[in-house]
C-alpha cells in the first residue's frame, strides 16, 4: 500500500469513528435517551450518523481489498466515495464539537442577582432565600441584607466565578432588602406561613433562543409578575427556559429578562428536556439550582418547598418518564407520605401527565401513558390537589379521580397545532393563547386564572381542598 493511500485509508476509518465517538458522547450526557425515544427526527439522525461510520469504514476496507483487483474506473469511483466521506465525517464531527461545544466552555451568563428558593423551609414557615449570581472573573463579594434600617453582612472569604448567598429563617410576610457590595438596594417581601392569602405565578416554556419563539411576550409577562402591584410572593418556572441548553448565550439572554422579575420576587425553577439538550445540564444546575443551596430533602434536580400549609413538590421529569427513576419516586412518596391530609398538596414538573395533543414527530404529544402510570396513582393515592406542568406549548385544565391538572406551556414558545385528539380528562383547552397561571390559595379556596402578556384574565376556575 503506497504511503498517500495509507494515510487516506487511516483518516477514513478515523472519521468512521468519530461518528460513534459522538453517539457515546451524546448519549452519556443526561436527557439523550429521552430525546432519542421522544423526537423521532433526532433518532432519525442518530441512525444515520451510525450508518454512516459503519458504511464509511466499510468502505475504506473494501478500496484497500479491491484497489488492485477492480477496473481504474471503478477504483477510481470508490476513492471518490470515500475521500468525500472522509471529509464530511470530519467536517461533521468538527462542527458538532465546536457548535454544541463537547468540551464545555466557561459560564458567562447569570450576571444579575437572582433570588432562589431552597429546598424546604426556615424555621419560621417559609422558605430560605439564596441570592446567585456568577461574574464573568474570580471575585469575592459582599451582601448587606436586612428590615428596614437594620442589617447584616455576608462575606465571601474565597474567590469564586460563582455566588451563592444564604438568606436563612427569614419572617413570613416581611419586606426585606438586599445589596451587592455597594450596588443599589432591591426590596422583596417574604410570603405569609398562613392566616394570609399565598399568591404565586406559574410558567412553562419560553425557550429563548428559538426563531420562533416569542421572547417579547415573554418579557411581558415577567414585568406583570415583578409589577409590586400585583403581589406575587413566588414564581415557579417549570422548564425549557432555553431551547438549547448548550448554549451559554441563550441562558445569558434568558436571565437577563428573567432577573427583571427573579431579581425580586423569589423563583424556583423545574428541569426541563430543552434545558438539559446535549450537554446542558452543567449550565441548567450552575445558574438554576448552583452548588452552595442547602439541601433538607432533596436533590439539586427534585426538591420540596414549603410555605405553611402549602407544601410544593418540584420534580425532575423531562421528555418522558425516563428521569423518574427508583430513587426519584421513593423521594416523591416519601414527602406525598408526610404531608398533612388537610394541607395543599401540589406538584410540579415539566413533563405532562393528561393532555390534548396530537403526533409529533412519531410521538404521541398528548395522553401520556409513560407519566400517567408512573406517577398518577401516587397523586391519587395521597390526595394531590394541583399537578402543574408545561413541556406540550399550550394552556389545558383537566381533571381526573380528584386531582386537577394545569398545563401552561404558553410564555413565549412557538404554539402547538391544532389538536387531533381530545383528553376525556379535558375541561379547557386553547393553543392559541400566550400564558402564566396566576394563583391564589386562601384556606381551603383556590383561584387559578390564566393571564395574558397584558395581564388580562383568559380562563380562571375556583377550586377547593379536597
């Protein structure tokens, strides 16, 4: 074998393997098997990826074999094949790895403060607050907080790109403030433990970052929720807050808009299959759940908040129900297990349990057996009052043995088509409406009311403790 051919010989079955070089890598990342089994235009393109490294290699052993034995033409014609296959496998294998960045590059994103809520709660009924912020340079910080005139410091003895401060055993429903070094004072108020109204927002996939998404409404409704006027005391955002969680500059545009409201009223965010998107998972934990909470009960991706008497459970479900694992649903049941029968019990994830939808890509995007089998008989079995969840971009109330399903996935991502399949568990649906869920609980009441990016009401229900 002559020298040249060698070495196009060898680039050949290197390209082959880079192919599968980057099916591992992409699958050992967290949430691909859920977007191989869900999106059937990426199994599609993971196949093809995979029958391109094997007819590749195949190819560059079958012009070493016959080189001497085939007519020049017909040798001539297989060299072409595989020097151009060489250096398409190479050329894909090299974008993929810049593009989705298999090394993952530095975090730039989350300049500005948020206030996070940490896993369970103070000893005074509401929930501890982090401050998180990250500088794009080693620095140590400072943050004065406090009531009023009175205050305290918190200082950071080592430099880090990434800041998390504790806010512990804050008083319910007291007006606190906060400043970074010698940064402008912020205000939030705490949320009342009980014998007061509990007002939160809830919303699901705004996806920045997409080109058909809309960010502006988006934005919209995150100045509704952070308008002092309206009075949230929380906001649950439950997932796909960019559309590729690789992608630094889309959190840095999503926390940018999301700090106008996360900034002052206190967030907890929900994982979501867009979040976690080859490699995301580094960049959702750092600027959504960063090293440093505190943990009572659960993990960085599965967590119980709780505020008096309302007790949220926050869990990981992405494309499907492959996140659920053993462990998750022992976690779930556990806390399902220990509150009060008299408490309001409500859970909240990405992913769909009961839903209008029709088929996307292969899969069935509404009544989803997978969820429902896992999780509903659990909801059912410990009384569950509210499951609130988006992944599926439209707004639906459904109501099933005593539990009483949200979907929201309205703040911005493109709407879904028309349904071709109706839920019998369906009391109201729309797909053409951009939304949050505004919701009061007050004693046994609650009042949930879809609101549009001017704050105008769509659709709202009363529903009592059951």
């Amino acid at each position: 074998m002559m020298k040249k051919q060698r070495i196009v010989f060898w680039l050949a079955i290197l390209a082959g393997l880079l192919m599968f070089v980057f099916i591992a890598w992409a699958f050992s990342q967290h949430g691909t098997v859920g977007l191989y089994r869900v999106n059937g235009l990426f199994k599609l393109l993971f196949i093809i990826l995979a029958v391109f490294g094997v007819g590749l290699i195949s190819l560059a052993l079958l012009e070493i074999r016959l080189q001497s034995r085939q007519p020049k033409r017909r040798a001539l014609l297989l060299s072409i094949a595989v020097r151009a296959g060489t250096l398409a496998g190479i050329t894909i294998f090299v974008i993929a790895f810049f593009y989705i960045g298999m090394i993952p590059g530095p975090l730039r994103a989350g300049q500005s403060p948020q206030l996070l809520l940490e896993d369970g709660s103070g000893i005074n009924g509401v929930p501890n607050i982090a401050i998180s912020f990250h500088t794009p340079k080693l620095t140590s910080n400072t943050v004065k907080w406090g009531i009023s005139n009175s205050g305290s410091i918190l200082n950071e003895t080592k430099l880090s790109k990434q800041h998390v401060f504790a806010l512990n055993d804050l008083q319910p429903d007291t007006g606190y403030w906060y400043q970074i070094n010698d940064g402008q004072k912020t205000y939030f108020t705490t949320p009342p433990a009980s014998g007061k109204p509990l007002h939160f927002a809830v919303a699901s996939d705004a996806h920045f970052g997409s080109t058909t998404s809309h960010s502006d409404l988006s934005l919209k409704m995150l100045k509704q929720i952070a308008d002092p006027d309206n009075k949230y005391n929380l906001f649950f955002y439950l997932g796909d807050l960019v559309h590729h969680g690789f992608a630094d500059t889309q959190w840095e545009t999503a926390l940018q808009d999301m700090s106008l409201t996360t900034s002052t009223v206190p967030v907890k965010y929900a994982i979501g299959n867009h979040d976690t998107l080859l490699g995301g998972l580094q960049r959702w934990e750092a600027y959504c759940t960063p090293s440093g909470m505190a943990l009572q009960s659960g993990t960085r991706l599965y967590q119980r908040i709780d505020v008096g008497k309302v007790h949220f459970l926050v869990i990981d479900l992405e494309w499907s129900a492959e996140t659920f694992n053993a462990e998750q649903s022992k976690w779930l049941e556990q806390q399902l297990a220990d509150i009060p029968q008299d408490d309001w019990t409500i859970v909240m994830g990405h992913g769909f349990y009961y839903a209008s939808g029709s088929v996307v890509a292969g899969w069935k995007w509404y009544d989803n057996p997978e969820t429902i089998n896992k999780l509903a008989p659990l909801f059912e079995k410990y009384n569950v009052d509210l499951v609130f969840s988006g992944h599926t971009h439209e707004a639906e109330l459904l109501q099933k043995d005593g539990v009483t399903y949200v979907i929201n996935g309205t703040f911005g991502g493109a709407s879904e088509d028309n349904r071709t399949y109706v839920s019998p568990e369906s009391v109201w649906y729309s797909n053409t409406d951009f939304a949050f869920v505004d919701v009061t609980i007050n004693g046994s009441a609650a009042d949930l009311i879809f609101r549009d990016p001017d704050g105008k009401e769509i659709k709202s229900i009363v529903l009592s403790k059951h």
